[in-house]
C-alpha cells in the first residue's frame, strides 16, 4: 500500500517550492521598480553631430548601387 505521509511530504515540498518561487519573483519585481522618483536617471546632454557623411560613407553608397 502507499505510505501516506510520503505523499504529504512532497505535496508540502511542493508548495514550499511554488510559494519560494512566487516570494522571489516578488522580491526581483519590487527591487527593479524605482521608488518615490528619487532614482531616475538624469538625460545625457544630446550629442552634437550623429549622423554624417563621411568619405567611407559615400565610398559604400557608392558600392551598393545596382
């Protein structure tokens, strides 16, 4: 026959398991989400330039025509 505490012993294991799961999943959650504001992050200053054409630039303009 089953032994019936076996049983009741790995569903407790279980749901030790699924409920240890859950608190960490909270626990990351909560950590990531930034609190009251206070630790935004500040804007970078906007780079001058970006984009520019350049001689290698229009060399591979060059090379992709058909």
């Amino acid at each position: 026959m089953d032994n019936p505490k076996t049983k009741t012993s790995r569903r407790n294991f279980l749901l030790a398991v699924g409920a240890g799961s859950a608190a960490t999943v909270a626990a990351i959650a909560t950590k990531s989400v930034p609190q009251d504001g206070a630790s935004k992050p500040k804007q970078k200053a906007k780079k001058e330039g970006g984009y520019q054409l350049s001689e290698h630039v229009r060399s591979y303009y060059r090379t992709t025509l058909v």
